[in-house]
C-alpha cells in the first residue's frame, strides 16, 4: 500500500478519507526509462471534460451532478504530454464514475489501465462500493506536470488535488463525512503511464501522499 489507507467501513468515516482514490497498492518507482527526463510545462487555461487525443474509441464517461471534479490549468504546449493529460484525467474520471455508478467492471475503467493497473484500480473502488460508500461535492484537479521517457511510449504524469469541498456518504444511513480533523485536504498524485497499441496512455499503476502541494 503506498500512502494512505482507503475507508474499509462506514464506521471509518471519521478516521481516514475515503477521496484519495490513487492512494494505495500503486508502484512508488517510475519506469526506467523515465528517470532524469524533463517534467511538463503548463499554461493557465482550463481542460475540457472529454478527452482530445486521437486514435481510439473512447468510452463515454458520465459523472453525477452530486460529484465535481474541476481540471484546471490542464494544459502543455507539448502534444505528447498534451495527450498523457488528456488520458491522466479520464483514468480519475473514470475511477470516480465507478464509484458512483457502484460499477468495478465499468467499460472505461478497463479501457484507461492495463491489466496489472485495472486490478489495482479495482481494488480501490471496491472499498468503497463493497461498504456502501459514494463520493459528493466538489474536487479541484490541479498542478499537473508530465516527465516523459526517453522511449516515448512511457510517461508519469503528477497533480494535486484539495478535498476541503468533497465528502464520503454512506448509502443505507445517509451519512456525510470529509476527511478527520487535522489531516491535510490536499493530496499529491503520480500516475506511471503507457502507450498501447491504439495511441491510449494506460495507467499501470498509482500512487499518491498527503502535503506536497501549493495553491
């Protein structure tokens, strides 16, 4: 497990958060190939909700009104990174779509991972969807950066994100809980990313720590 547990029961609602959804089981070394390269540049303009890189099918991804996620400055001016980016934030879109629509065998979870990368994707949803847990409110998606491998079909794109406005809920009690007390609401990402066949960049694995991160 990488830093931070998930919630495994509706009574841990005040004692751990239930938001960091790449927190645990990722893999805290990037690829070799990916050491010593140049981390991404950014420009501040907002991303849009769907993806724009090229090549597949991708799935549609659908969040409920009751959860927010806001990407903001997702931008390089590097067409690479650009597309690492664009699939960076539909594997967390998909992971939160999971959640919400109760559904760890969804379409576009599998399409945005490898195999290795679903199976730890699913494990993570399913600590929510096996105890009756769903996520509201608002999440801001933010800082991301990109290093890419000097291959150029490997990268490991990062960002933060600041939980202040979203909260777990129990499903049969209705019950509301955002992080305990004292526990930092913003939380720093890093994704290992690959480049299959049809031009997706698929997480392998993930992992994310508490602090690390400015606004």
């Amino acid at each position: 497990m990488a830093r931070r547990a998930f919630i495994t029961s509706a009574a841990a609602l005040t004692a751990a958060t239930a938001l960091l959804l790449t927190g645990c089981g990722g893999d805290d070394s990037a690829p070799d190939d990916i050491k010593g390269a140049d981390a991404g540049s950014k420009s501040p303009s907002a991303s849009a909700p769907a993806p724009t890189a090229p090549g597949a099918d991708r799935p549609e991804i659908t969040l409920p009104s009751s959860f927010r996620l806001t990407f903001r400055d997702w931008k390089s001016d590097d067409p690479t990174k650009q597309a690492v980016l664009d699939d960076g934030r539909e594997e967390l879109r998909s992971g939160y779509a999971a959640i919400t629509a109760n559904d760890p065998e969804s379409e576009a979870l599998a399409f945005y991972h490898t195999e290795s990368g679903l199976s730890q994707a699913q494990q993570r949803i399913r600590s929510y969807t096996d105890k009756d847990l769903t996520v509201i409110g608002d999440l801001p998606v933010f800082d991301p950066e990109v290093t890419l491998g000097t291959g150029g079909n490997n990268a490991v794109p990062t960002y933060c994100t600041d939980e202040s406005e979203a909260s777990s809920k129990d499903l049969k009690t209705g019950e509301v809980a955002g992080n305990p007390p004292g526990m930092a609401p913003e939380a720093f990402s890093s994704l290992s990313m690959t480049k299959n066949k049809q031009s997706v960049w698929q997480t392998v694995s993930a992992r994310s720590e508490r602090g690390g991160c400015q606004r």
